[in-house]
C-alpha cells in the first residue's frame, strides 16, 4: 500500500506534528504540504520525503493577517491538487480533508474541525476588534461551505478523542471512528521530584496559561521556594501568539520561566524531574501533554473539560473545574510527596497499557488497507 499524507503546517512542534511524522516513518509516505519550515519543527522530519505545494495566492495572502492567509492559500492548495501513483491519502491537518475534492479514497485523522469556524468562533470573536470580526467573519462563511461539500465525501473519518468526535457530528454532521495517539512512553523516565510544576505547550492564547500562572502565584505566596516552567513553541508568524507570549511572561514575572522552541531531550528532562504538570487548555481536543507526564511517572492536573477529560484518570491525577481548585490539589500534592510518587508509577502503568503506538498504527493500517483493496 503506498500511502500519501496530506497536511499544511510543518513548522512547530506539537502532537499533530508527531503523528504526522509517525505514519510518515511506518509508512514510508510522501508528506504534501503548504509550509514547511525544517528549523521549527522536528529534524526527523528531514529524512521524510516532503513536497511543498506550489501557490500562486502568496503574494495576496501576505496583505492579510497571518492566520487567514496562510490557511486562504492551504486551502486553495489542497482543494486543486490532484495526487499520482498512490494508494490511499490520509489528510490531518485542516484543511488538508479538502484533498479530497479531487483525490480518492481519503482518510482523514481529525485532530478537530477547524477551531476557527466552529467551536471556539464565538470566543476569539470576542477577542478582536470590530475591522477583525468583519475580515474573518468574511473569510469563514466560504470555509464552511468549502468544508461541508468536501468532508461528506470523505471515505473514512478517525477522530482523534471523543470530544473532537463530538464536534465532527455536531459541526460536520459525520460519524468517526475513536482512534487515540500513542505515545512513545520508552523515550520518557523518572527523575528526581524537584520543585517546579511544569505547562509545556505551544503558546497559543487557546492554552490558557494564565489559569495555570494565577494558580501558582497563589500557591507561591505561601510556598515561595517553588518555581513554575513553561516551555513551548511560538509561532513567530502571529502577531497575535507574540502578543499572548509577552503578556503571559509579564504575568509569570520572577516566579518562574518561559523556554521556547526546546530540543526534545530538554523538554524529557524537564518532565522527568518537575513535581508535577499541570495543563489548562481551552476545551481541548485531545492533550499529549498529560500522557507524556504519565510516560515520566508524573501526576497531571488539568482542567476539566474537552480531552483531558477523556485521559486524566482517578489515581493518576486531578481534573479541576477553576483556579481555586487548582490551587488546593497544588497545595495537597506539594505536601505529600509519597503520594505523588505513588500517583506517578500508577500513571506510568496506565499509558504503558492504554496507549501504544502499535496499537494505533495497527487499526490505521487496516482501513487504510480496506480501502485501497475497494479501489484496486
């Protein structure tokens, strides 16, 4: 089976990018794609056979704001471009589903509907100025109509958790299949129990640090030997991720540190030997990070809602509904240090059994398998 894979940004280094390059190295697939930026991802990605599709919308989209544009361009890139000599083409990333428009048969890897045109709408709508709203409100109505003549076509849909399933039927009208990432829990260990908790994520405004930052400085006030490290990937190419990155650092101050765009071996040693994660993204689809805490032997507390619902489980962490909470299993955990330890060995057994990367490739490959049989 010759697989293509269809996927527009490869230029940060987050968990879409991860499963992107782990069906990519299985498969030995071609990877087709808008951007690709080598420097800002990761360097496995340089022994990955990639193609950049070409544009002639770049010079337009450069007069628009950066998330407009770029998507504006990946979305007419994919919607004409018509693949040779493969078997099956798995898109991920929206828009790449649009591949389909010409392209047969597709399975498409939902790490969500577009967040943009659908569920967090309202909310970022709220977040910009009256000539902002008129521009994307704009540029969405077309991307939902583009978007709703495409995906019905689409011949296998994996969701990649139960909320983004539920946002593909309720946005898409479409059924999914569940099917989880792994993790490669081998790579990650246990360290020491130091004093720092530990957020690593793309910093984006969707990741909600400043719940995480508010509820340390409040546990900090009486616990002033505890420190608090961010690490992730910034989109240089948002004015708007610029933005939320200055004004989370000035909220964190001197109680702890921003590290951006770490090599993996840096951000493993720094699982392995926080106290504890924590992670409060908005409604997330899925959320890596708790499972690669889990993989260190370390407890998660996270926010209630969207993914991490699905994944933090009694024993091996907290779910928490607002600051205070946050605060209180903070407080309990720094106070009880054996438990913690407990709750990391038990988490480490849980991601060991529930999610493995074998498993994952394994049911990728038989409907990818189906489907190129029913073409052949």
């Amino acid at each position: 089976m010759k697989l293509a894979i269809a996927h527009p940004f490869l230029r940060l280094r987050g968990g879409a990018e991860r499963v992107v390059l782990k069906i990519a190295k299985h498969f030995d697939a071609k990877v087709y794609c808008s951007i690709y930026e080598p420097q800002n991802t990761f360097p496995e990605f340089e022994d990955v056979d990639i193609e950049v599709i070409k544009s002639r919308l770049w010079p337009l989209a450069s007069l628009l704001p950066a998330r407009v544009g770029s998507a504006a361009v990946a979305g007419e890139q994919f919607y004409f471009k018509k693949l040779d000599d493969y078997d099956v083409v798995n898109a991920q990333g929206t828009p790449s589903e649009w591949i389909r428009n010409k392209n047969s048969p597709v399975v498409w890897y939902c790490f969500s509907p577009n967040r943009e045109a659908f569920d967090l709408y309202e909310w970022r709508m709220r977040r910009r100025n009256p000539v902002q709203n008129a521009l994307y409100w704009s540029f969405i109505q077309p991307y939902r109509k583009i978007e709703l003549s495409v995906v019905p076509k689409i011949e296998h849909v994996f969701a990649i958790s139960k909320n983004v399933q539920n946002r593909i039927k309720e946005y898409l009208g479409r059924e999914s299949e569940i099917l989880m990432p792994g993790v490669e829990y081998e790579k990650f260990h246990a360290g020491e129990y130091e004093k720092y908790f530990f957020y690593p994520s793309r910093i984006a405004p969707e990741k909600n640090f400043e719940m995480a930052i508010e509820a340390f400085k409040k546990f900090r006030s009486k616990n002033r030997e505890w420190k608090f490290v961010i690490a992730g990937s910034l989109d240089r190419n948002r004015p708007e991720h610029i933005e939320y990155y200055n004004r989370i650092k000035e909220m964190l101050g001197s109680d702890g540190k921003i590290m951006l765009d770490l090599p993996t071996e840096k951000i493993v040693e720094l699982y392995s030997n926080c106290f504890c994660v924590l992670y409060t993204p908005v409604n997330e689809d899925y959320g890596l990070i708790p499972l690669e805490a889990f993989a260190s032997s370390k407890p998660c507390i996270a926010i209630n809602q969207g993914g991490p619902r699905e994944l933090v489980k009694e024993g091996v962490g907290y779910l928490v509904d607002d600051v205070g909470g946050m605060v209180s299993k903070m407080e309990h955990l720094s106070g009880h240090a054996s438990e913690a330890e407990r709750m990391g060995k038990a988490a480490r057994k849980y991601v060991e059994k529930q999610f493995s990367w074998k498993q994952f490739l394994k049911r990728f490959e038989e409907v990818c398998l189906k489907l190129s049989k029913e073409r052949a």
